[in-house]
C-alpha cells in the first residue's frame, strides 16, 4: 500500500524508523526489534540506508523485505542520490518493484570526503522528479524545523523545500526536534509557502547524554535548556536518564497529538523498548 493513502485516511499516521545492522550477522537481532515493533502495529516503519556501496543497499531492501514479508506492515525505503548515478538509482528502483517495495524517502544524503559524487542527483528534489516521472512509487522527502545545517537561511531553505515538494513528494518527514514551538512556526512557514503536503514530526527518545549530543551537533537541533539541565542532572544515572528521555518524548508526543499534528516518525535506534513504552504511555491519546 502507499503511505500517501494512510495520511488521507488517517490522522495521525504512526511510523517507527530503524537502520540495518552494520554486521552481516547482525541482521536477525533485528528481528527481535521487529517482534515488538511490529506488535505495536505502526503505520509504516522506514528503513535508514548508508550512503555508497552495494552492500549497504542490499541490506536496507532485504530488512524492508523481511518487514513486509515477515511482519506484515509496511515498510518505508529510504535512498540517498548524492553518490550514484541514473543507471544505479534506475537499477536499484527495479529490484524495490520487484520485491513490492513501493514507498519511498527520497534523500541527497550528506557529502562526503570519502565517497565520490557523481553529477546526476543533485538535490533531493532533483530525485523526486526522476522517481515521480510515472507513478508506480510514493515518493516522501525530509525536512528541517530548524533548517538544514548547510542551508544559509530559512527562507531559502523552504523555497528549496517548496521544490522538492512541486517535484512530486506526497509527504514530509521531519528531522528530530526537542522544541515543539520551533516545529509548530515550522509547520505554519510551510503553509504559508504554499507547501500543503502532510508534515510528520520526527521524535528522537533520548537516552545518552553524549550520543544526543554529537547528533545535536550534526543536524543542528536545539537542546532547550530545561531538557540540557534534565540530562547532565542524570548523566550518570543510566536508568534515570532513561525515564527521563521517556518522559520527555512522551509529553512532546502528547503535545503534538493535542494539536493535531499529521504524524509521528518515531526515531526507535533500533530499542524496541523505547517504541514499546512510548507507544504504551500515547496509546489512549491516540483517538
Ligand atoms: P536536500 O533536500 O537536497 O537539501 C540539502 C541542502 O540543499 C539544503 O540546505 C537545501 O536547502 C539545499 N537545496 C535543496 N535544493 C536546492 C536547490 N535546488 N538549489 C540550491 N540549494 C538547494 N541520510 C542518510 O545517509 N541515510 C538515511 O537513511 C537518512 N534518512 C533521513 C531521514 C530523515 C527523516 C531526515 C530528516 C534525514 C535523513 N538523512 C539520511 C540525512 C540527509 O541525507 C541529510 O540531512 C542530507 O544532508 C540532506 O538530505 P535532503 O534529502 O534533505 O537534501
């Protein structure tokens, strides 16, 4: 099914993100995460994909294979475009039909000093209008409440969010945010831009100080304070960190249902108990 009709149909839409596990091996501890996940029957679940390399492609479709299959709920591929050319991309399209795996996160991805570019993809927007040339995918791009690290200003960066969506992609999906009046001025800036599609919220559960911290760093999310002050009081404190990255999520979560808010990507890093007790504390909230 394409995820585009569930938010027709449905509000909000629920989804839970995982990545493939870097070791071959690894794949079937995955299915442990599956089981959970799976139990709490979210809308969709989305697959990450590592930039460059055949491998790393391989593994996200044979993980969205396994949950469809397996598990029976839809899965979400995400692709990166900044390091492959048409006939790749075209390649790894046609394995995606083959397999039934229609629903797309159409990405640039992030430059890398390791990984050549190749001169076809330059912009995510620039893969939404190959992928939407017919229309056999649902094609969702990304986007960035507090802007995109590498962008000079908002307005520039919605005007380029604004192309990706005239490019064909049906839905957005937000990078984490821990300040929910920074995604509501988000969500009315786009309005405003003309850009209409569903915006999904993408929830990050923290639970260690120094990895939300180096991610902070790269995308550029905002601590606010009262949440900095909550995480060094219990940076030591591994289960208490852990309430208190649960607590947080949860009445984020809360907040945004209240105001009616398209979807919730939930940010799982592959812990099904943090999807099991965040997905536990909404599910009344949920109507
Ligand atoms: P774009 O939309 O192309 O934007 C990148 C920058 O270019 C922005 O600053 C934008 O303003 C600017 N821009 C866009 N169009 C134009 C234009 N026409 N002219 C000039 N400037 C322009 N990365 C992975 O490697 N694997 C993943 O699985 C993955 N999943 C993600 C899931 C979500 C929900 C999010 C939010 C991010 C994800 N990322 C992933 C990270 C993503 O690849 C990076 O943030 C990357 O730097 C930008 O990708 P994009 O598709 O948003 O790029």
């Amino acid at each position: 099914m394409k995820i585009t009709e569930k938010f027709k149909n449905k509000k909000p839409v629920i989804s839970f993100e995982i990545f493939p596990p870097k070791k071959d091996d690894a794949l079937k501890n995955v299915d442990q995460t599956l089981e959970i996940l799976s139990s709490l029957n979210p809308d969709y679940i989305s697959v990450t994909f590592g930039a460059g390399g055949s491998a790393n492609k391989n593994k996200t479709i044979e993980l969205a294979r396994r949950i469809k299959e397996v598990y029976h709920i839809e899965p979400m591929i995400h692709l990166t475009s900044l390091h492959y050319d048409e006939e790749e991309i075209h390649h790894f399209t046609k394995t995606l039909e083959e397999h039934g795996l229609y629903n797309i996160l159409a990405l640039r991805g992030d430059k890398s000093d390791l990984v050549p570019e190749k001169d076809r993809y330059h912009y995510a927007s620039d893969l939404i209008e190959d992928l939407k040339k017919d229309d056999r995918f649902c094609v969702a791009g990304a986007c960035y409440p507090e802007s995109h690290p590498e962008s000079e200003d908002r307005i520039k960066d919605l005007h380029n969010l604004k192309r990706k969506v005239d490019a064909g992609a049906e839905f957005l999906i937000s990078q984490m945010f821990f300040d929910n009046l920074m995604y509501y001025d988000f969500v009315e800036a786009t309005r405003i831009a003309g850009i209409n599609v569903p915006i999904a919220a993408g929830i990050m559960p923290v639970i260690n100080k120094r990895q939300i911290e180096r991610m902070v760093s790269l995308c550029g999310a905002t601590l606010p304070e009262k949440f900095r002050h909550m995480l060094t009081k219990f940076e030591h404190n591994k289960e208490a960190l852990f309430d208190v990255g649960m607590a947080y999520a949860t009445s984020q979560i809360v907040d945004l249902l209240v105001n009616d808010v398209d979807g919730i990507h939930l940010y799982t890093m592959n812990n099904p108990v943090v999807a099991e007790r965040i997905t536990n504390a909404i599910k009344n909230v949920i109507v």
